[in-house]
C-alpha cells in the first residue's frame, strides 16, 4: 500500500494538472490504493475550491471528518481517563458517526467538482467504509487526539482588539438591544397583528402526532444518538416544523429558496418558491443524548433602514431549533439568525433555569424573552417575525391560533439542509454548494465586523454553515455545542 501511495504522489502534479483541464487522468485510477485514491480526490476538492466545512478533517484520518459531538462521543469511550475504550460496544458507532459526516460533506464535494474525477463516488465510500472497518479500538489513543474542531473565535483579534476593555461597549449594545426587543414577547397577538401585513409559511397537510406515530420505534446506536432513515426523519421535521409568521413589507421579508446563477455568481433567493430546511442535530443534556429538529429560511436581504445601516446587506436567515425528550416530547426550542447572532431560549415549563458561570459578569448567557412556555407552544409553534430585521416578536400556539385567518397563506417546501450544499447552478452546469470553504454565503458580509472585530467573530453578520455558527460576542459559546442545554438548564 505505501509503495502505491509513494507511486501515485509522484505522478499527482500530472493528475491534477489533466483534470484541471477538463480531461479524464491517463491510467485505470481505480487500480490505485483506497489511501491514494482517497488523497486524489481530497486535492482535486482543494484544488477547486470545492471543500464543504460543515465538519472538520479527522488528521491522519482522511475517511471520518468530525463535529463537536464527536469530540464529546471521543470522550464518553474513555470513562476512566486512562486513554484506553472502556465501552467497546459502543465503538463501531463512534466510527460511524464521523464515517457519516465523512459521507455526507464528500458527496456533496464531488458532485459540485467542476471536472471530470475519474472515480465515482461509490468507489470512495467503498474505500472508505473498507478503512473504516479496519479500526479497531487499540487505535483509540491515536484517533481520539485527532479528533478535533476548532471553535470558531479569532484569539488573535481579541488580543489586537483589547478584547477586555471593548467587550463594554458590545455588552452595552446587547444591553440596549434586548430592551428595546424582548417587549414583544409580552404584547397581545391581536396587537401584533394588526401592525402589518403577515405571510404564513408553513407545510401544508396534517401533521401527525410523533409520540403516538412510532416515534419510540425509530433506532437508536449504542450512544443513545436517534438513527432515523430519510422518510423518519422528514416524518419528524414534518411533525414540528414551526409556522413562520412574517409581517411583510417589501420582498425582502419573503421566504424563498437559495439558488445560484452560475458557479461564480453572488447567490439569490427565489420568492417563488419558498422553503423551510431542516436536518437533524443532538445534544448531551441531562446524562442522556437528545435528538434535535432544526429547521432554517432565507430571505434575500436585510434590506437597510438608513445610508449607514451597518447590520443591512445580502441574505438573511432565521433558524429554529426543537430538543426532544426520550418519547417525543418537546422540551426547549431556542433560535438564532444566520449569521450566529441574536440567540433566544424558549424552555418548557418542564426545566428549570440554573446559575450559569455568565451570569454573574458581562459574557451573554441564556436569554429567556418568553420565560418559561407550554409543551404545547414548542410542540407546533407559531413564530412571529418582523420585516426588516427579521427579528423573532412571539412565539404562540399553532393549534390555538385565532389569527390565522388574518394571514396570507403560504405553503412552503419541506427540505433537507444537505440540499444547500449541492445547489442546481441556473445555467445548467452542475451543481455548487451554497457556502464557500470557509463556511460562509459569499457576499453576506455586514459593515458592523468595523466596530465588532474585536470580539474575535470572523465576519461577524454574514451567513454561515451549520457548524460555524459563535454565537456570543462577548463570551464564547457555539450553537452546536454538546453541552450548550447542560449549561444553562436541568430538569424539574
């Protein structure tokens, strides 16, 4: 295998060199070791620009890529500390994990390479699952040091920016934000309602019942972590998919579905067609791995309010995020925007809010605007959002609504988050993800990084990938953190 591997570096420059051409490589490269194979494809994904962020290379380890979950799963093999797997059965899944991550980001690589590779896709995984089968849990110690995700806060930019003296001024403005916003969340809804125009999205037919519609017979691995296939897992999404309340007063406050023009081209969002995404994540709360629905929608700007409206520009998203309990049960939704900001939690009434470390000083912690909020709420809520900011106002009950026939209906498309990163281009020509190889919407950047940048946030306002989301600017917190639930609440 290493003799194949030194042969096929030597003639790699050769072998990039044709593909960048647009020409299929000379020689059978199936004939080459799943390592060369699998070193190919990786720089033929560099060379292109091509790479999906949305989970992070496992060094040494070119088959698993991994996510802050998997850091934690590293940890929970090795009860004791001693560096050695204490729970054996619960290692093919560990692997599994990061070979899935792995799966889904190399997919989407190869189908939006813009040449021909010459091996298909089903031959990597097959190389790949092949290695991966290999491991074996002697390899713990090496595996589980590589196993590694950046946090997504520039150390360095805080030093330059006297991180300690301007964090003030951001907690300030934070200060003067959530007072001027969370009153929302106490006013009537007939009050809201009758301050504008509002478009409901929503998805359209009945939604079932998830804890009487087999929610407790879908797999689980030996974590605890839900294994639904793609039809449980859109029947999930569908049973809580929130309604998106809009009040609407340009078509920048329109729902729509991403798309590109062509591969170099700033991307667009398409009114026309409007989508919610959705994709599941988890997290370790109360000694147990909960599933969670995370659903997404995008505007096609913020539009600006005045000539130095530093929060305006292209794109907009809000997402929503509903954690389960073991049966179904909601048990605390909480959201952001796209670009990581403006974090809420929405507890039932079912936890309890604990002392966390942040709130005695100036870092952001749990906002809770609603307080605590019925199961019912989160099991199918309402979400009212204003135009312009985007903003979240309320959030009520979607079986107890008496204003929707006030509303302008809008059925919305129930989506796969994955589909963002493997766009159809307009033109015809293949397909390109959404977000460049630093996890950003290229050309989303807001002129408040002028006053922000010492906080450490890279591009603080712009889109970003599932993964990539900080979402304190005076702290340090990610909203895909596995302990993020842990940290701020604990049941009754």
């Amino acid at each position: 295998m290493r003799r194949g591997l030194a042969v096929f570096v030597v003639f790699l420059p050769a072998l990039l060199a044709a593909c960048a051409q647009d020409t299929r490589p000379v020689g059978d490269l199936a004939t080459l070791s799943c390592d060369a194979q699998l070193a190919y494809i990786d720089a033929l994904v560099a060379q292109n620009g091509v790479r999906n962020a949305s989970a992070s290379p496992v060094a040494g380890f070119a088959y698993l890529r991994a996510n802050r979950n998997s850091v934690l799963l590293a940890r929970q093999l090795d009860d004791d500390g001693d560096g050695q797997v204490d729970q054996p059965d619960r290692w093919r899944d560990f692997i599994a994990q990061m070979r899935g991550l792995d799966r889904d980001a190399r997919q989407s690589e190869m189908a939006n390479l813009p040449v021909a590779s010459g091996i298909s896709f089903d031959q990597i995984e097959a190389c790949a699952n092949t290695m991966a089968a290999s491991l074996m849990p002697d390899q713990y110690p090496v595996l589980s040091a590589a196993v590694f995700v950046p946090d997504d806060y520039l150390d360095f930019q805080r030093i330059a920016g006297l991180y300690p003296i301007t964090a003030f001024a951001a907690y300030f403005g934070y200060e003067g934000w959530k007072q001027e916003n969370f009153a929302s969340f106490a006013r009537r809804s007939a009050d809201i309602a009758a301050s504008g125009t509002w478009y409901d999205y929503a998805v359209p037919g009945s939604v079932p019942n998830p804890a009487d519609d087999g929610f407790s017979d879908i797999a689980r691995d030996a974590f605890g972590l839900l294994q639904p296939t793609g039809a449980e897992l859109e029947k999930l999404a569908r049973a809580y998919a929130p309604v998106f309340r809009v009040r609407t007063g340009s078509e920048s406050d329109k729902v729509g579905q991403p798309s590109l023009p062509t591969r170099d081209a700033l991307a667009v969002v398409d009114t026309d067609h409007p989508n919610i995404y959705y994709r599941l994540s988890h997290t370790y709360f109360a000694g147990k791995w909960r599933p969670q629905i995370v659903y997404e929608i995008w505007f096609p700007e913020r539009p600006a309010t005045s000539r130095f409206d530093i929060l305006a520009g292209h794109f907009d998203a809000l997402v929503w995020r509903v954690t389960l309990d073991d049966d179904g049960t909601p048990l605390i939704g909480d959201t952001i925007h796209g670009c990581g900001c403006y974090h809420m939690f929405f507890p039932s009434q079912t936890l309890q809010r604990i002392t966390a470390p942040e709130d005695n000083d100036i870092r952001e912690t749990a906002e809770m605007p609603a307080g605590y909020v019925d199961q019912s709420i989160l099991r199918r809520p309402v979400l009212w959002i204003d135009e312009t900011s985007h903003y979240l106002l309320k959030l009520t009950d979607a079986r107890a609504d008496t204003m929707a026939g006030n509303m302008i209906r809008q059925n919305a498309s129930l989506r796969p988050a994955q589909d963002l990163s493997q766009l159809q281009l307009q033109n015809g020509q293949g397909t390109a993800s959404l977000f460049d190889e630093d996890g950003f919407v290229p050309g989303t950047e807001r002129l408040e990084w002028i006053l922000l940048w010492p906080m450490g946030v890279e591009k603080p306002g712009a889109m970003r990938q599932w993964g990539h989301h900080a979402t304190a600017f005076v702290g340090r917190r990610h909203f895909d953190e596995p302990g993020l639930m842990d940290r701020y609440f604990t049941p009754r």
